[in-house]
C-alpha cells in the first residue's frame, strides 16, 4: 500500500508548477495586451487633442474672418458683375487702414484666398481660407485651422444684403452744428421720438444751440464727445424739460457714429426734359417732368403746379416766391460735398405737397408711383423754407436745410443735412415729424450692400 501511494504522487509531482506557469504566461499576455491597449489609448487620445487643436484654430480663424467681413460694405449702385472685385477690395481696405499686416488677401474673379495665417510663436497652429462666389448674391467662406499635420475645416455661407441708414431714425440728422432760435419747436405726431435729433459736429464743441422759446420733444444724440449745448431762455428745452435738465436727462454726447446714406440723383434724369429758359415763371403753370438748367436761375412767382420729377441743373438758384404744389420729388445734381450754399433751393410761398403715389397713371410717370419717401434730394444745394406748409411729403435732404420766418407744418419723414455747416432753425413755425410706418430707405438713395452671415449653414467638413 506503501509503494502504491508514493507513486501517486510522483505521477501529480509538477502540475502545480506547470499551473503556475500557465497562469504567469496568461497574466503577462494579459499585462502586455492592457499596457499596448493603453498606449494605442493614449495615441488615440493624442490624435482627438491635436483634432480638437485643428478645428480650434479653424473657429479662432472664422471668428477673425468674420469680424473684418462684418466691416465690408460696398455701394448699392455696384452692377452685379463687380460686386465680388468690390468686396474683395474693401475687405484688404479695411485690413490695411488698421494696419493688420498678418492678414493678407489675393483675389481673381471668383475666389478670395487668406494665405496661412499663424496663431502661435511654435508656428504649429494656423489658419487659411478662401471666400468663394457661389452666385451674385451669395458667398461661401471655408476657413481650414491646422496643428501640425492635422486640419480641419469650417463652412459657411455670407448672403449680400443692405444695411439700414438709421439717420432715418432721427427727425434731423445733420453733420454740422443745429441752431433754434424764436419759437421753434420740434415736435412728434405721434410720439415724441419722431422728433429726435442726431448731430455730428466735429468741426465744432458748440454742437446745439437754442435760444428763446424753442423746444424739441424727443431726445439728441451728438457725436462729438467734448461738445456743448447751450440752452438759453427759461422755455429752451428738450424732451420736455428746461435747463440742465434737459441736457443731463435727453442729451447723450458720444454717440455711435452713423453712416449718411449716399443720394443718387441720376437714377431720375431719365424722366426728364429741359425746361423752356424762356418760360414766364411768373405767371401760373402745370409743369410735368422738367429738368431746370444750369445758370438759368428760375423764380416762380405765379401759382405753379408740378408733377412728377423736377431735376435741377448746378449751378442754380431756384426760388418758389408764389404757391407751390408738388405731386412729385425735387431732385438737385449737386456735390454731396459741396457745402458753399452756392446752389439753392428756396420756398418763399405756401407748399401743398403730395406723394407720388398719387400722380396719374400716364405714361410719363410709368415707374414713379412707388418711388415713395422723399420730397427733396438735393446734393450740393442748400435748402430752405420761409412758407407754411401742412404737410411735406418724405424726406427733405441738402447740404444746408433751414427753415425761417412763418414755415411750419408736418413733415412726413426726415430733415438730413449733409453740410458740416450749422443748420438754423428760426422764426415761429413748428414741425411736425410724421415717420410712422416709415420702413424702408426713400427713393432715390442708394443703400450700402454688406455681407450677412447665414449660422444655419454652419458645418465642419471634410476637403
């Protein structure tokens, strides 16, 4: 029995080592599997960091592209084949009047292309791009970010759209200085808003001036931040309060600045033909679509009735002495800078206004009818009023815009004065600002074209 058992164990002697084994092989495959799991883990994960660095760099580059796109603004008169050429400059415009040199642009027919542009002093991380011409109307930006050897791209898509002039927002915008003096008072036919005023006045501190009894209803903007006003009188006020009041509570002084729009009398000419300089202007007349020319310097003095364009030739003086009534638009072909007072534009007598919208239907004003939303646009020519009125219907707009003696009445739109010269408001009129239901930019000036970014088209995508 003895035998019989040690030879047993001699047979099992072993197996525990060989199990041993087994296991230490098992376990170091399993060591080696989890340490090369660990380290593709850890590449994985570098991989996602430098990923992650690329589109990084691409969203840095589109913020930076965005910005300078958001500055670009090109004339609405642009045809459609040079709007891109035109974007294109104004876009390397804006980066070299700020002097961004790291940023450059190079352009041909349809494509803008931002050379490597680079976002650390490694010199790893950087971005390019290209504004691409899909059609007229729309572009498409792909910035590419990259880190190293990895990139990543963002898409998306710009459309052309016109940027609204605020000025219209205003019952007077004026570049130069406003002066009130007498019994002027600005008022809103609605709210008091309408009859807010927005000046410049960088070539002067002194940038309002009211005197006497003179009020305006609505607030001021001025943009010239070291600027002045000067309320004398116990009644001078703004917003319906006196004295210092009325500055500290209605006045704001370095206000954002705003862009004028640009007036293009041209767009009218076709309408026209010359007026006879012969013609008795002092007696009463019907006038359709004339075209006053230069040096002739006209006086109506009779009871004269115009209908559709009246196009004024520079140089010129034309004066309205007797009653005036207007169904059209008074259009002058003047300099926008051209601030001399050389040319003139005077209504002495009584003005009944009408808007186009109510001219015949004849053939002769085909394409008038919905040119609605100004009464003058007159570049170059200082306008004035001395009659009354009840109503004066759009937008009245010169380099120089008074109003003096009994003049008064509604004026449905906006004064704009382009002159850096001061604008005097005077006499013992009030004005009336109607711009309720005022939408959209009144005929006959051009609206600045600027790129509007679609978020909806957002996408990162594989080039």
């Amino acid at each position: 029995m003895a035998s019989s058992s040690i030879s047993a164990c001699s047979k099992n002697r072993g197996i525990v080592l060989i199990i041993s084994m087994i296991f230490i092989v098992i376990f170091s495959a399993l060591a080696v599997s989890m340490a090369s799991l660990s380290g593709t883990n850890v590449q994985i994960a570098e991989n996602h960091r430098k990923a992650n660095c690329a589109r990084i760099c691409a969203e840095s580059g589109f913020d930076v592209i965005r910005y300078w796109l958001n500055r670009v603004s090109i004339s609405g008169t642009t045809a459609d084949d040079l709007k891109f050429s035109q974007i294109a400059y104004s876009l390397q415009d804006e980066l070299t009047s700020e002097n961004i040199t790291n940023v450059t642009t190079s352009c041909n027919s349809t494509v803008i292309t931002i050379p490597n542009v680079t976002l650390d002093s490694s010199g790893q991380k950087s971005f390019n791009g290209t504004i691409t011409k899909l059609d007229n109307e729309t572009l498409q930006i792909d910035i590419t970010g990259v880190y190293g050897a990895i990139s990543r791209t963002i898409r998306a898509d710009y459309y052309l759209g016109e940027r609204a002039h605020n000025v219209f927002d205003f019952g007077v915008a004026t570049k130069g200085p406003l002066s009130l003096s007498g019994n002027i008072e600005l008022e809103g036919v609605n709210v008091a808003v309408e009859a807010s005023v927005y000046i410049e006045s960088e070539n002067s501190n002194l940038a309002l001036s009211i005197i006497g009894n003179s009020q305006i209803a609505g607030d001021v903007s001025i943009v010239n931040p070291i600027a002045n006003v000067d309320l004398q009188g116990g009644q001078a006020g703004i917003g319906g309060e006196t004295g210092q009041d009325a500055i500290d509570n209605h006045v704001s002084f370095g206000a954002p600045q705003t862009e004028f729009p640009q007036p293009d009398p041209g767009q009218f000419e076709s309408y026209v033909t010359p007026l006879d300089p012969n013609i008795d202007t002092s007696s009463d007349a019907t006038l359709e679509n004339i075209r006053i020319l230069a040096n002739t310097n006209p006086n109506f003095t009779g009871q004269v009735t115009l209908k559709g364009i009246i196009y004024v030739e520079t140089p010129n003086v034309v004066e309205f002495t007797g009653g005036t009534d207007i169904t059209g638009i008074i259009v002058g072909d003047g300099n926008i800078e051209d601030n001399s007072g050389t040319n003139q534009i005077i209504f002495r007598g009584h003005v009944d206004s009408h808007p186009v919208s109510e001219l015949p239907e004849e053939a002769q004003f085909n394409g008038l009818h919905d040119q609605t939303g100004t009464f003058v646009m007159a570049p170059g020519f200082h306008v004035s009023f001395g009659g009354s009125f009840n109503a004066l219907c759009g937008a009245i707009a010169g380099n120089g815009v008074e109003f003096f003696g009994n003049a008064g009445g509604t004026i449905n739109g906006s004064v704009i004065n382009y002159s850096d010269e001061e604008m005097t408001l005077s006499g013992n009129s009030d004005l009336y600002f109607n711009r309720s239901g005022v939408t959209e930019m009144p005929a006959g000036f051009v609206p600045e074209i600027v790129l509007e970014y679609n978020p909806s088209s957002y996408d990162e995508v594989a080039l």
